[in-house]
C-alpha cells in the first residue's frame, strides 16, 4: 500500500451521448491537477472507468503519466475500461480486474465505422470483383462513398493503434521478458486486442480470463479482499455520483484534488415552465 491513487472516471453510462465524455486531450489538464505535489516515488495506481476516446490522447497521457511514475504505474479496472482505455490499461505494469471487469479491443472507430472493419469490407469487394466482375454492380454503389482519403486514414489509424499496443507492452509490461517470450505475447494480445484477424465488434468485452489467456499481466482483485472492498466501494461512489448529479467526468487523487467536468444546463424560467406545465430537460 501506500501509492498514490487517481481515479479516472467517465459518466458514459448514465450520460451516454455528452460531448467530452470520451477521452480527450482535455483530460490531461485533470491529470496535471491530480499529480501536482504526489511523491513521484510512491508509484501510481490508476483506476479506470471509461468507453474510450481518440486514442492518439491517449497514447499522449501514457507518455506524461511515464515521464512522472516511469514504469511503476498499475491499472484497476473495476466495471470497464474499452478502446482507448484499454491502451491505458495495457500500457501499465499490470492490470487488476475482478469477476465484474472488462477490456475491450483497441481497433479505431471513426463515429459508428469501424476502420478494421471498413478494410475488411474493401478487401471482400476487391477479391469478389476480381473473381466476378458482375459483383461490381452491387459493389459500386457502396464504393462510391469511400474516398480514397478515408482509407487512408483508416490504413494509418490501424496502424498507429496496433503499433502502440506493441511499443507499450514491449516497453512496460513485458519489458522484463526475454525477447522470445515478449514477442510471442505481444503477438497472442494483439491478435486479440488489435482485432485484426476476428470479426469482433468494438464492444466486445474481454473478462479476466480471456485477458489471461490472451498474455496480459492480470491479477485478480478477489485475491485480496480488502483492497477489492476498498476498489468496489469507491467505484460505486462514483457511479453514484455520475448518476445524480450533472457531473460527467471525474479526475481525482487520493487527496481528493479533483477536475469535475459538469453537463451545462438550461435555464428556464419558472413562469415559462408553469404556462407549457413542462419540465425541461438538461441539455
């Protein structure tokens, strides 16, 4: 014991469709709030609630969060922590999940298009067209709304995302592996993870024994009751919060230094809400 402890948490449950509610390069701002005057010795433990968000973010809050704890930072996944923070989660030293955790694949998502996805299906209309030129007929229309710019940009984001799963392992939590070894499991994570070989959709969750399998550096939380007792009910505090309050985005330490994102909220006069006999909605 005796780490310092952030906890990173995103109301995406109960407040699914706010702008800012994924991870951005806003969040690193909470993170500088949070880490301002911790012992850079202590380590840090990073507990985890979130859908995701623009991965190269991300891969920009990895760096900070190494260039004050170096390697000594471990991930606690309570409920879930997908896409984007799963590369948070897998950039630490290990991850601590429980019966009720999940992780998810890293592939991009450029709103609803999966960019794996989207190569696929292009591929498929390639090879189908070469072997049957008639396919072409129901292939053309669906073509015709891809520019050539998106797919490169799909190319690019698979690329990216996979390349950081594989630099970030390599660098923390396999870094004490010999090379054949570290190889082998970035290979098992990724083809997993990356979601480059599988049709997987992006929400697919991965409990604790597939993460296991798959070459993770997993620990149960159930192995140590107290700190699970400790992780569940600071989770359901949170929870509780995001739920009930116009708070959608919680960054907070041990010291309870915190950036509170709050949803805006319309004002209504009262004399408008009495004439309709309405209650209007936050926006």
């Amino acid at each position: 014991m005796g780490r310092n402890v952030i906890a990173y948490y995103s109301g995406f449950l109960s407040k699914p469709r706010i702008e800012g509610i994924e991870i951005t390069d806003d969040d690193k701002n909470g993170f500088m709030l949070c880490i301002h005057e911790l012992s850079r010795k202590r380590g840090l433990d990073l507990i985890l609630h979130t859908p995701g968000g623009d991965g190269a973010a991300a891969e920009s809050l990895v760096d900070y969060l190494r260039s004050m704890f170096g390697n000594d930072v471990r991930a606690i996944v309570p409920q879930i922590a997908m896409s984007a923070g799963t590369m948070l989660a897998c950039s630490c030293k290990e991850i601590l999940m429980g019966k009720e955790s999940s992780l998810g694949p890293v592939d991009p998502q450029y709103g609803m298009i999966s960019a794996v996805g989207l190569l696929k299906e292009v591929k498929r209309a390639h090879d189908e067209i070469l072997a049957n030129p008639q396919s072409a007929l129901f292939w053309n229309p669906i073509l015709s709304k891809i520019t050539p710019s998106f797919l490169q940009r799909c190319e690019w984001a698979v690329l990216a995302s996979d390349g950081f799963i594989r630099k970030t392992l390599s660098e923390n939590m396999f870094a004490s592996l010999e090379q054949q070894d570290k190889d082998k499991r970035i290979e098992s994570v990724c083809e997993i993870l990356s979601n480059l070989n599988d049709s997987k959709e992006h929400n697919t969750h991965f409990q604790f024994d597939r993460c296991k399998d798959a070459g993770l550096n997993v620990v149960r939380l159930e192995d140590d009751q107290k700190l699970q007792d400790l992780v569940l009910t600071l989770h359901h505090c949170y929870m509780h919060t995001l739920s009930n309050t116009p708070a959608f985005k919680v960054i907070e330490n041990h010291f309870g230094k915190a950036m509170v994102r709050i949803q805006q909220m319309t004002v209504v006069p009262a004399q408008m809400q009495s004439n309709y006999g309405i209650n209007f909605p936050s926006q």
